[in-house]
C-alpha cells in the first residue's frame, strides 16, 4: 500500500465518521427522493450516493462488519450526559434545550444503528428516522436559527461526496502533499487533524454563490467553526471506543472502491483511474487482530470472526506445506486495559486441530501465551490481568524484572487450572538494568509467598512453558549457602543460578551440603524443574511412591518420559543414590526428548582411561553427554560408578540449562 493510500485510512476514517455521525438532518422531500429514487437537484444524485455507499459496503470483510456492529451497539447504550459532552462543541453554538437535546441523542442511535443495517443493504431503516414527528421538529428549529430555507438530505449528501464537498477537498488536499508531508502526517496525528481540519474550512466556505452548500450557509450562520466539527469527531473517537475501528473500516472499504491515484493527481470524488488497492493481509503465522479489540472500562475484548481465522490458517499452512507443528499467532498489539480477554470459539479449535494446526498464541504488549490446541475439545477463552507490583513487592525483597501478570483458562465455560500439555507464556522483561539475568526466574505467586520455576531468558523476554496457572512474575532470585566455599572455583556459579531458577535447594539454615550424595527422587526433581518439563497431570504406578510424596510428580513425569527407569516394572527405589554414569544417561535422555536432532560422536568415550567400568546399558547416555560437554572427565577419568554429589548434580544442570 503507497504512503497515500495508508495515509488515507486514518484521514478518510475521519471523514467517514463524519458521515455516520452527521445526524442526517432532512425534511419529507428529500428523503422521499433518497427512497423513491426520483431525481435530485442536489449536485450530486441520490442513485450516484447510494451506489457509492454500496461500493463501499461490499469491499467491508466479515471481520470489517462487526467493527460496524460493535460501533451501533456501544452508540445504543450512550447516555445524554455522554453525549451531550461528545457533542458539546457544536450543542454549544445550537444551544437546543432538554427536549431537543434528548431528540438529538435519539437521532444519534438511530442514524448510528443505521450504519450496520445499510451493510446488510436495508435502507428502509432511514424511513423510520425520517417519518420521526421529533426529529422533523428539531430540524425545523435548527434551520430556523440559521435562517436557512431548511435542511435536506439532499444538503448533507452534497456536504460530504459534492464534488466541492468534504471527500472532494480531502482528495485534493493529499494529492498536492509531497512525499515527506506525507510521512509527516502518517506519524503525526495533529497534523492528520490538521488536513481534516483544512478539508472542512474550504468546504464552510462554499456557504453562498453558484456553489454555495445549504449546509456550510447554516453553519456559518450559526456559528460553527472548523475547529468546533474537528473536535466533534475527535471526541467520537476519544469517548466511544468502537468509533475509530468502524471509521477505519469504513475508510478500508472507501480506499479499495474508490483508491486514490498514486501520481498525486487528485481522483475527482468518485476514484476511477487509480491503482486498486487490495486489502493488507496478514503474514502468514501472525495474524493482526488489533482492530478486534474493544475496551469497556478496564477490560479489553478480543471479537474474532471464525472464517477470518479459518482463512488465517489456511494462509499459514499453505506457506507451510508439508510442516507440522504450526503456530498461528493473534497478534493484538497494544492494549491499554488491565485485563484481557480471548475468547477461541470451539469451530477455532477444531478447525486448528484438523488443519493441522498445533498452537494459537495471544501476543499484546509484549506478551505472548501459547496455548497447544489439540488438548481441547471445547470453546476455551484465556484472560490475562496485569496487577500491582506490591503483588509481588510486598512479599519479597527480591527485585522484580517484569510486570505482574495473572493467567486464567476457561474450557467449556469452566474454569481450568492444570493442563496436559503446558502452555507457554513469555514475558517481557522490565527494568533489568543492574540485575543479573542468569538470576532471573519466573516466580508463581502461591498463598503470599513465592515458588521459583525458571525459564529461559531471550533477549528481553523470559520463556517458561507451565502447567498450571496462577499469578506470576519475575524476579532476581539471588541466592546465598554459607557452606560451598570447598567447590566455590568449580560449581560456585552453577550451584547460584540453579539454586534460582528453583531447580536445586539447600538443605536449611543456609546450607547447601555441596559433598552429599544425590538420590534418585531428589535428582528426578532437579532434572525436571530445571528442564521446564513439569506436569501435574502426569501419573507413575510404582509401589514405592506415594502420591502424596514431594517427589511424586517430578518421578511420574520423568518416568512417562522414559527418562528414568524403576529399578524393575513396579519399584523406582526414590532414596537410593544415584551414580555419575546414571546420572549422565538420565541428562542425555531428557536432554534427546527436547532436541532429537542431537547427535552422539561414539568416540567421545575415547577420553574417559575407565570407560571400559561403564555399564553396556549407560555407555550410549554417556556418550551422548560426553560428546555435548554435559560432562567432564576429571585427569582422563569419568569415575562412572562414583556416587554424585550435589554439587556436580548442579554443574551438570546448570550445563544441561545451556544445552544449544
């Protein structure tokens, strides 16, 4: 799209919502014309009107449509005070009393109820505005008071599209800007005031003469400026929010009937000879939804239409033929509403499911929560509230890194806290100057105090794939032992980072007892909450671990994912300790199950002089980690039956952590 045919969306949008906002003032003759189709003295014909409002209507997508529904809905509960303060700028100079205030209010829903109905090609909605007793009475006394011989409709249909009229002098207006004028107002929207503002003062002065406009005269008499209607429409847009999206619509559906020509010569008012302009689509995988979004209070509302989305997919796996595990991201850009809500329709999620589809991902203000759909049989809606930092702040002393967010689900309409498959939320990182990002961990806000499970930094996001939903954020998660002085020049470090990213604790007391053997539940857990593979719903039927036992959900998902075996089909033997060898095979298998593309070099065994004491059934898991550097000899040797400590658990955590 040329920087004028952009530039025309945000102006045109203006003189658009002039048009649905006019009040269409007019007598019994006029509109009988408008219906009846019998010919206008008007500069411009009825017909020539009607059919151009149609051009219009049928370049609107489904998607465009409800933006003008959304606009004749939130219009309908308006109440006088709001509008009264809307339309102050011009009510000032009518100076109407109650009774004509409360008319103008009436007119104001009906005339705006009519900009959904005429998309669905009914204008007998007009007749009912027309044969209204109360407004055929207010607009007698405005012509009154601006001595005027009446208004028409003939007189606002050549105010707005009379080849003197409003769309005339816009047209004119961006053909004679140049190129910089032109990036100048697309960035600057004082300055597209500024253009709407000029386009309207030539036209109030077509107010006498061969092509004078009964409206500019009735205005001029009354006392109305430029200045006055601009304010008007920018109050529409400031106070009823659906406005500037039914406005903009209406442009988008203007620009592709009737686009603007590209060598700056001004396109007459009515298009021909231009380049078409064909609709701005999405890139496939990222789908802009940002002008579905209606904010009511605090709360903001995502509005798809199903077939837009459907169309969405078909966009993404047709640039993907042949890929699996597709994304579909709906990007709704930013939102200024503390909550937000997403509501995917149950046609959304089967449609995904069959077309292959294996995530949708909601992304506004730098956040982004992706939700793998193929768990779902159901409509399911996502709602995210940014709270107060004291959520977090006044629990902690910690620094906190990001804002604090809250995440629900609904499936079916019921609330849902635990998923099969985690879904992933990134989140955008804040004030992180001074803070050390190894440190940083996202933190699940549970019962006042803090719970740390990690995530991978990336750039100015973190990335943690949950399971459950609650309240979190970030945090520098600095943590202290009094007692790894010994193991400091080695493991200092990792034993600091994997202590706060949650996935190692110390004992108490400040004690983190880096020389104690590890057992096979305790590295169960590290290796899960470092690898971000918890899930709740994950179950284990060994007979020696209870359900109710710490351990318990960390040795069911590692044993669902064949990354540590029982020591036979029905014990897992939780206390026992676990040995170097072992605990390189269990890294190397959960570390395969996240990236199956690794690869094992077989001569990475070479270096270790003991590798013949490895058992037959760890060598390949040894290998694996051997030849990724997930483990180190120590003077040529591997030690594989030793007894791992706590502090090389964490060495070959924090590794694994950095696995690329």
């Amino acid at each position: 799209m040329s920087l004028k045919k952009k530039l025309a969306v945000s102006t045109l949008a203006v003189s658009m919502a002039a048009a649905s906002v006019a009040g269409f003032p007019f007598s019994s003759e006029g509109l009988a014309k408008h219906l009846n189709g019998v010919a206008s003295a008007a500069s411009v014909s009825h017909d020539t009107v009607k059919n151009k409002i149609k051009a219009i209507y049928s370049n609107l997508t489904v998607t465009e449509a409800t933006y003008l529904k959304a606009y004749s809905t939130e219009v309908a509960g308006l109440s006088q005070d709001k509008f009264d303060e809307i339309f102050a700028p011009v009510l000032g100079k009518l100076e109407l009393n109650n009774e004509e205030k409360a008319t103008s209010l009436k007119l104001f829903k009906s005339v705006s109820s009519v900009v959904y109905n005429v998309y669905a090609d009914d204008f007998d909605a007009l007749k009912e505005i027309r044969y209204d007793v109360d407004n055929v009475k207010l607009f007698n006394s405005i012509a009154a008071k601006a001595q005027v011989e009446g208004l028409t409709f003939d007189d606002i249909l050549d105010f707005f599209f009379a080849t003197n009229g409003v769309e005339a002098e816009l047209r004119t207006l961006l053909g004679s800007k140049s190129n910089a004028d032109l990036i100048n107002i697309i960035a600057n929207p004082e300055s597209q005031k500024t253009l709407v503002k000029d386009a309207v003062y030539k036209v109030l002065q077509h107010k006498t003469g061969a092509d004078g406009l009964t409206v500019s005269q009735a205005v001029y008499n009354l006392g109305i400026t430029a200045d006055d209607i601009v304010k008007t429409f920018n109050n529409v847009n400031t106070e009823i929010k659906s406005a500037k999206q039914a406005a903009q619509a209406l442009a988008l559906g203007y620009i592709r009937a009737y686009p603007l020509t590209t060598d700056g010569n001004n396109g007459g008012g009515g298009g021909g000879g231009g380049v078409v302009t064909t609709p701005v689509t999405s890139t496939p995988g990222v789908y802009d939804v940002s002008r579905l979004v209606t904010v009511v209070g605090n709360k903001a509302t995502l509005n798809l239409v199903d077939a837009d989305v459907l169309k969405a997919f078909d966009a993404l796996v047709a640039a993907n033929a042949g890929k699996t595990g597709l994304t579909l991201t709906l990007d709704l850009g930013t939102v200024n509403a503390a909550t937000v809500e997403v509501p995917l329709s149950k046609a959304i999620i089967e449609a995904a499911k069959a077309k292959g589809i294996a995530n949708i991902a909601i992304s506004f203000n730098g956040l982004t929560v992706t939700i793998p759909v193929t768990q779902f049989a159901e409509a399911v809606t996502l709602t995210v509230t940014t709270e107060a930092d004291t959520t977090v702040t006044s629990i902690t002393t910690l620094k906190l890194a990001s804002k604090v967010y809250s995440f629900d689900l609904t499936v079916g309409g019921v609330a849902t806290t635990t998923f099969k498959q985690p879904l992933t939320i990134k989140l955008p990182l804040v004030n992180t100057t001074g803070l050390d990002k190894e440190l940083l961990s996202v933190a699940k806000i549970v019962y006042g105090q803090l719970q740390y499970h990690g995530g991978v930094v990336d750039g100015d996001y973190i990335v943690e794939p949950r399971d459950t939903f609650s309240s979190y954020a970030v945090v520098e998660n600095k943590v202290t032992f009094s007692d790894i002085a010994t193991v400091q020049a080695w493991a200092g470090r990792q034993i600091q980072v994997v202590a706060a990213k949650g996935a190692i604790e110390g004992i108490g007391s400040g004690k983190f007892a880096p020389k104690s053997n590890v057992t096979r539940a305790e590295f169960a857990k590290m290796l899960i909450r470092a690898l971000n593979l918890e899930n709740s719903t994950a179950t284990e039927s060994f007979s020696d671990v209870a359900s109710t036992a710490w351990y318990a959900p960390y040795v069911a998902v590692a044993a669902e994912k064949g990354i540590i075996t029982g020591r036979s089909a029905s014990t897992f033997d939780p206390n026992a300790t676990i040995t170097r060898a072992e605990m390189a095979t269990m890294i190397s298998r959960a570390v395969k199950s996240l990236n199956p593309a690794a690869s094992t070099d077989a001569s990475a065994l070479s270096k270790f002089s003991d590798a013949a004491k490895i058992s037959a059934s760890l060598k390949d898991g040894v290998a694996f980690a051997a030849s990724n550097n997930l483990v180190i000899g120590n003077a040529g040797k591997f030690n594989p039956n030793d007894t791992a400590t706590r502090a090389e658990a964490a060495v070959i955590i924090y590794r694994t952590i950095n696995f690329k």
